[in-house]
C-alpha cells in the first residue's frame, strides 16, 4: 500500500481514546474522544446508538486531517465511517 495512504507498516495502528460520554436522549449517545491516525490525533464527536445487542455509529471524517490519500482529485476529502458491534 502506498505510504500516502494509510502507511500501515509505518502506522500499523488507529487508536480512538474517549474522553466524554454523553445520553443525548433515549438510546442515542454522543462520544467524544481522540481519534489517532498516521500519528495526527485529533478530537472528535461520534454519534452513537446502542441498544440490547448492538451499537452502531455513522460519522464523517475529513482524510486530508489525518493525511490519508495525498492530493488525489478523484478521491472525496469526506470519508463515511460506519461502525457496528454485536454485543453479547
């Protein structure tokens, strides 16, 4: 993989630290936390939905931020992150 992209082996980790957890209302919930990539942390805010058995999360990140991607025309500097965890 090219090393202006995720440069794994330089990078070989992304590390997300929470640092507030909020109820917004019902099963919604707001975490706040430091996103870490390619050693750029910054602080982020991830809507999350958790229920009986699972969580799930949808939020955008900016790629230039963390430089992901170099200068690419082609590729968007929005990236949709969508996670879910079964819980059991």
């Amino acid at each position: 993989m090219k090393s202006d992209f995720f440069d794994a082996e330089s990078f070989p980790e992304i590390i997300f630290k929470s640092v507030i957890i909020e109820r917004s209302n019902g099963d919604d919930y707001k975490i706040t936390g430091n996103l870490t990539i390619k050693n750029t942390t910054k602080l982020v805010i991830i809507p999350v939905l958790i229920n009986d058995t699972t969580l799930n999360a949808s939020f955008t990140l900016n790629r230039k931020d963390y430089r992901v991607g170099g200068n690419s025309w082609i590729m968007s500097n929005k990236v949709k992150i969508e996670v879910r965890l079964v819980l059991h």
